[in-house]
C-alpha cells in the first residue's frame, strides 16, 4: 500500500473546469466506497475548494485507483474525460506525501501564505471519518500535514506580509493609529475592493464605518450589509473632522476631496492626525493633501509597490517553507517505511527464538537454562542486529532492494511452520 494523490487545481486547470468539479467533493463518499469495494483503495478523502478537488488515497493499485477517480470526476461534472485528462495530475509515494504537506502549509496555494487551506483539510477530513474511509495511513498523513502546516507558520513568516491592497492599507492604518479600535471610517464608494478594505477595518473594532455612494441604493445595501451607517452623498464632506480614516473608491472621474477641502477639516480636527486611502482609477483625492501636516495619503500605486514587496518576501519565506516540508516528507516517510518493516522485524525475532529455545531445550538441562539462555539470547541479538538496521535504513530509500521480502524468502517468514 502507498499514498497516491489523483485532482486538479488552478495551476493545471482554468477557472470553467474547476468550478464544474468544485461541488464533486461532496459527493466523494460514493467514490471512495466504490474504490474500497473494488479493491482499488483502502483510504481515502477528498479535498474540495474554488482552486482544487483533490482524492487522497492509500491504495495498492494507485494507476487502477486513479482511472476511477477521473472517470467519475468526468461523469459527474460532465466534463468529457479526453479534456479532464489534460488537467488532471497523478503523484504517488513520496510525492504525494510532499505534495499534501505543501497543500496543507499553503505553499500550493494561488495566494501563498493564505490561512483557509488548513481548516478545509481539516472538514475535508472530518467528513472522511465520518463516512468510514480514513485508516491509520492516511489518518498518519493528513496528522501530520496539518503539523507540519503550523511549524512553516511559526518558524518562517510565509503568511505574515499582506499581499492584498485591502489589507496592506489596513496594516498602514494601525501603524499611524496604533491600535483602530474606537477610530472612525468613512467609505467614500461601494466597490469591491474599499468593501473588503471597510471589512478588514471592522475586523479590527473600529468604533464606526459610515458609507457614501453617489447612488444612495448601494450605499445603502452596503451599508446594511456591513452594518455601518449610511450617509447622503451630498453631505458626506459635511462631518468629515468626525472621521479618522477615508477610503476613496468610486467611479468619479475626478477629486471628490482637495487640498483646501482637507485643510479646513484638519483645522476642525485641530490637527488630529487623518489617514486618506484612495485606490481609485482615476484618483478620487487630490495628492497635495500629503503635504499637510499630520494627514497621511495612500494611493493604488504606494500600497501595490507595498503587495509587490511583499509578494517577494513571502517568495523568500517561501524557500524555507519548502526546506521544512522535504525534511517533513523524508521523516515521514522512514517513519512510514518502519511501520511497514514492523511485521517482518518481528516474525523473523520470533522464529529466531523459537529455534534458540527449542535448541536449547534439547541440549542443556534446565538447571543450566538461565545462563545458557542469557548466553544465546545475546548472540541471536548481535545476528539480528545488521539485518534489522540494513532494512530500517537502506530500504526505505528510493530503488533499495526490499531487504524485508528477501528476508521473508530466505527464513520462510510466510510459513506456517
């Protein structure tokens, strides 16, 4: 038996297949079943997100157990198998293991460093428990996957930097305010990207969001949405010394604030500091306000410049990342391989002490046992000893000769005799 991983994600797949194949992990507890009964697998899971659907197998026949993942895949989601094929990966045994290892520790992942990845092993395999399909080498593998996904969090900074400008712009507003709780925001827009900023900031206590749009329908969707207040468009320059932080995202083709208009609100605030984001196209604030004192101004390109930077530091957390998961894999995978040698070790030290204690039954009285015994259990020992560490440290390497089924052969460790 091997661990065998048969999917697709978004490195070998376009977003129109996956999404078709995306729901096809509910519906893997059929497939495993089908795959234990037909003696293909013995354990399996599946992993199933917006970026991959993957089959984490234990099987002894892992090219017969991958034909009847993908014909399935291909027949529930309909997707022709001739174009399935061409996306679909195959990795086995000491891949597989790396490979689950770097999907678990989001090095797989389309944004690395993301967090989700882990707690969707983690339900992915809750539901295999559940459904009767995980056995102690899988339940060994995802175990130690998810071990493996904390130790890169907390020797490497993988997932510290932000790579998105949302949340790059939320970090630049706790450095100015320190802690946000109790701040006051106001979003000037209803776009996507100042929503998920205004999230971020919620995330963080901030004491309240107000949301202005030119249309009123969408601020005030928003609005409910995020549970802020919603602000007519016409007045929102009105309270602006109320508010420490302005999200400019809109669709105006020029400024909605100046530098004059800034000045007097500063001078209401008595000169309270004012962080201003704008990622807006075309810029929504105009960039002489950076020159008044104690007002802070963000636009797209300063907090890209910050996700590119950022990007390249998780590149270089990354490697180490890596370097955790190959020593991860390598001592999985020994651990693994001792497992499997277990067996042998022991049916071949029970037939060496069956043939020592009959021999020495037959030709020592029992008055001299204890010596005797001592004496050959000692150099069974020391004969055991080579054989034992040859096969616990060579055959676990790739293209080593399999030591344990020589060992099987040579002293008939399969006999009933």
């Amino acid at each position: 038996m091997g661990f065998v991983v048969v999917g697709l994600s978004h490195k070998t797949a376009p977003l129109e297949i996956r999404e078709k194949l995306a729901a096809q992990g509910e519906k893997g507890a059929l497939l495993l079943r089908s795959l234990r009964e037909a003696g293909s697998a013995a354990e399996g899971m599946f992993l199933s997100t917006c970026n991959r659907v993957e089959a984490y197998l234990v099987s002894g026949n892992p090219d017969e157990a991958a034909r009847l993942v993908k014909e399935s895949l291909a027949r529930e989601s309909g997707v022709s198998p001739a174009s399935l094929d061409r996306h679909v990966y195959m990795k086995g045994g000491g891949e597989a293991v790396a490979h689950v290892f770097r999907v678990a520790s989001s090095l797989d992942s389309m944004v690395v460093g993301e967090t989700q990845i882990s707690g969707q092993m983690k339900d992915a395999f809750a539901r295999a428990v559940e459904t009767d399909s995980v056995g102690p080498l899988l339940g060994k593998l995802v175990q130690r996957a998810l071990g493996v996904s904390k130790k890169v969090r907390t020797e490497t900074g993988v997932g510290q930097q932000p790579v998105s400008v949302s949340y790059a712009a939320v970090l630049l507003a706790e450095k100015i305010f320190g802690d946000l709780a109790g701040t006051r925001v106001l979003l000037a827009g209803a776009g996507e990207m100042g929503a998920l900023a205004a999230r971020h900031l919620i995330e963080r206590k901030v004491g309240e969001v107000r949301i202005v749009n030119r249309t009123e329908e969408k601020a005030a969707a928003l609005a409910l949405d995020l549970n802020a207040v919603h602000v007519p468009y016409g007045r929102f320059a009105e309270r602006l010394d109320e508010v420490d932080i302005v999200i400019a995202s809109t669709a105006a083709d020029s400024y909605i604030l100046r530098e004059e208009d800034v000045r007097e609100v500063m001078r209401r605030r008595k000169n309270r500091p004012m962080f201003f984001i704008d990622i807006s196209v075309p810029r929504n604030i105009d960039p002489e306000i950076h020159h008044l004192e104690n007002v802070y101004l963000y636009d797209i390109d300063h907090l890209q410049g910050i996700v590119d930077a950022n990007k390249k530091e998780r590149e270089r957390e990354a490697k180490k990342a890596e370097a955790i998961v190959a020593e991860e894999t390598k001592a999985f995978l020994i651990y693994v391989q001792q497992m499997d040698l277990s067996p042998t070790i022991r049916d071949l030290s029970k037939k060496f002490e069956s043939i020592r204690s009959a021999e020495v039954e037959k030709y020592f009285p029992k008055e001299g046992h204890d010596a005797i015994d001592a004496c050959t259990k000692a150099i069974v020992n020391k004969i055991l000893h080579d054989p034992i560490l040859l096969m616990k440290t060579e055959e676990i390497q790739e293209g080593a000769p399999k030591y344990s089924e020589i060992l099987k052969k040579l002293f008939r460790l399969d006999s009933n005799d």
